[in-house]
C-alpha cells in the first residue's frame, strides 16, 4: 500500500463518512477510538496519538455521547469545519495523483480488487496468508508490516472479512497458496482444532497427514456433525491400507450423523468388504444404524446382533445399541431383559449406567408403568451426576403425568424447556 497518505489524513478521511451523526443523541462504534483504530487497522494507543494532534489543529471535536446498542456514554470523534475542509483537500489531492483512498479506509467496506491492486509484493504476502484462514486467529501468527493491515481485534486476533477471504487467494499462485495453508495448518495442531487443521493439511497437498489425522483422532473430535466436515472427511483419501479402515470409518459416520444415508451405506459397504474383522464389524453397526434411522428397525436389530457375535457380547455400547432398536421395533421385553443383564454383569461407567438406566425407564414407560420409569430415569439422572438433560425431562414429564401428578408433570416440562441436550440413548 502506497504511504502517500499518511494515519492522520486516513483519520480525517474516516471521520468525513459520519459527520452526519454529529447532532445525534446516539452515535457509531466507528467514530470512537475503537472504531477508529479498527477500520484504519492501527493500534488503539496510535489512534489516540493522532486525534490528539487533530483535536490541537482544530480539526477535529471531541464529544461524550451514547453509542448505538450500548448502555454508557463513550468520547466520539467529529470533523469541525476546518476539519471538513481538510479532508476534501485531501480528496482533491487524492483524485489528482490517482490515488484510491478507499484501502487507506475500513477494510471491511474495501472490495478485494481495490484493496490488492494498492499492496507491495510484501503486503500481499501477508494479506493472503491472512486470508486462507476460515476463524479467527492471533495476529502474531503471520509477519508484521510496515502499515497497519489486518483488522486486529483488542484481544489480538484477526478475523478477515469474508469477501476478501473469497478474492484474495484467487490471486494467489498455486504454489503459494499450499504454503499458506500448509502454515494454517501447523497453526491450529497445538491449539487442538482438528477441524481446521484437516481442512488446511488437505487444501495445502499433505494428504498423508491429513490420513493419519482422520485416523488417529476421529471425527469425533472435530465438533459437531454438519455439511462442512463431511465436504472436508469426504475429502480425505483412502489410499493408504493402514488408514483407510478407521477413514472409512469416520467417513461413514460423518455421513450418517448429517443425514446423507446413501453416502453412509456406501461406506458402509466398503468397510464390511474389508478382510480385516474389525472393519466389517464397524462397518455392519454403520449399516445398522442407517437402517434403524429409515425406519427399517427389524433388518437394524438382526445386524446389531450379528456385529455382537464378531466381538466380545458384553460390549456395552453395541448393547444399548442394540436395546435402543429393540425399543424403537416396540420389543420391549428383549430391551428389558438385555439391558438388565447389563446391569447384573456390572452396567460399565458413568455415562454407560446413565444410558441403560434411561432405556429402562423408556421401556418402563412404553409399557404404562410409571413409577417403575421415574424410579429409571432418577437412577439415569443420578449416574450423570444430575446435569441437565432436557429429553430426561421429558420423559420424565410424561411418566409423572401418567401417575397424574400435574404439578411435577409441568415442572419437568418447563426444565425441558430451559435446557438443550441429546437424548442420551443415541
């Protein structure tokens, strides 16, 4: 970017956007010295600097006033006369050295195009590295420049607009782009954000990292479920026979938890065409899980019950798995009597005693006693340490309601309400 304009011009420039706020009760973020510092990309310790030095020039007010959305009263910066005079000045010269201001100002009103024709090589660099990131990130994490660049954040971290993110690396060498993702990607490893780092190993080639990450962490360890991760798992090749079993695997299950059943099945199908044990094995409860989601629960119950024979029948997992189904296909006897064998082989941890107790009490309530699913679903709620649960809630709702106590009925259904949690039978 060229210097020909220097901070306190940009500033003058910037305060020239607004001055039709200055008789307002209310004024924009934008003419305080957060605002400033912001859109102009310098610290907010430089801002203060230079609205001192054009507070002493006259050219410009200061003023206590409340600002839109907030509760106190905060110093906004206006142009005075002077001040307006100043900044048409600048126009002018602008216009007749060909200079854009429109870069000098906020970089979120500045189109790609603008911004990019007016960077060194250098500035370019750093632009782009900054903009292959998808999240925020510290801005120590790329070079600094001799002007004020990226929009840093008070806390540090930089968060590009999106059409720049869009634009910028469109304009980047192929070469170069892999080195930037290839350092995003290095970027999210120690802060533990898998998801990042997958989607940043595979856009910059590394597609044996990428692999063994899939493999090693899985996609549960890469947030919640939606299109986004299974564009960036689907991604991920299979290539490598030491990997593609647990790939294949997280794949799979990406597809199913967003919905895409087909996609599922197919996955599926490889896994179970595998020569390895475990592979068929993962793949069969896949399929089985597909099944019971289409409403097929019969053809999920006999899969479940055929992974069951390929491993150890005590797997508690597979088991409440397999009750769930039971539950669904309305066999409610073959749930009860499995899930307490469970219970007499010693019902696993925490989480596993919290989900058999719950499934009994579903049970206890599909089959109209009440008491017997309030007794389940207190014994569920105590093996979770109490944290709140709201389909808990719920089914404890309906069986206090089928006791006929209104009261308790209506106090869980409210609970219900107040909070959001997965059913603890998934």
């Amino acid at each position: 970017m060229s210097s020909s304009l220097t901070v306190g011009e940009r500033i003058v420039l910037q305060l020239a956007q607004y001055t039709r706020f200055i008789d307002s009760y209310d004024a924009p973020l934008d003419v305080s010295q957060d605002g400033i510092a912001a859109a102009l990309r310098i610290s907010r310790a430089h801002a203060a600097i230079e609205l001192k030095k054009l507070k002493e020039t006259g050219e410009v007010m200061e003023k206590l006033v409340h600002i839109k959305k907030g509760k106190t009263k905060r110093k906004v910066y206006f142009l005075t006369s002077p001040g307006e005079e100043r900044a048409r000045k600048i126009r002018q010269f602008a216009d007749s050295e060909g200079i854009d201001v429109q870069p000098f100002l906020d970089l979120k009103k500045c189109k790609g195009p603008e911004l990019w024709k007016g960077l060194s090589d250098e500035q370019r660099g750093v632009l782009a590295q900054a903009c292959v990131f998808r999240r925020p990130f510290r801005r120590d994490a790329l070079p600094e420049t001799t002007v004020s660049l990226l929009p840093v954040s008070p806390e540090g971290m930089v968060d590009m607009p999106g059409e720049l993110r869009a634009y910028v690396p469109t304009q980047v060498s192929p070469v170069l782009l892999r080195q930037y993702h290839s350092m995003a990607a290095d970027y999210w490893l120690p802060l533990g954000q898998y998801r990042e780092r997958l989607y940043h190993l595979m856009k910059a080639g590394r597609k044996r990292e990428a692999e063994m990450l899939l493999a090693s962490k899985g996609a549960a360890s890469m947030g919640m479920p939606d299109r986004d991760l299974l564009d960036i798992v689907m991604a991920v090749s299979t290539d490598h026979e030491r990997y593609r079993g647990r790939v294949l695997y997280a794949q799979a299950e990406v597809a199913r938890r967003t919905g895409n059943h087909e996609l599922a099945l197919v996955k599926a199908k490889e896994l179970c065409s595998s020569s390895s044990d475990k592979e068929r094995h993962d793949g069969m409860i896949i399929e089985a899980l597909v099944l019971r989601e289409k409403g097929d629960h019969d053809g999920s119950v006999g899969l479940l019950k055929r992974a069951a024979e390929m491993v150890d029948s005590n797997e508690i997992e597979l088991q409440c798995e397999l009750s769930d189904t039971l539950i669904r296909a309305g066999r409610h006897t073959e749930a009860k009597e499995l899930l307490e064998r469970l219970l007499t082989q010693g019902g696993g941890d925490g989480e596993q005693l919290e989900r058999i107790f719950f499934q009994l009490g579903t049970v206890s309530l599909c089959c109209g006693d009440a008491e017997g699913a309030v007794r389940c679903f207190s014994k569920s709620r105590g093996a979770a340490r109490n944290k709140e649960n709201g389909e808990l809630y719920l089914r404890l709702s309906d069986a206090y309601g089928l006791m006929g106590m209104t009261e308790k009925a209506e106090e869980y259904a409210v609970r219900a309400k107040k909070v959001h949690t997965p059913n603890v039978s998934m």
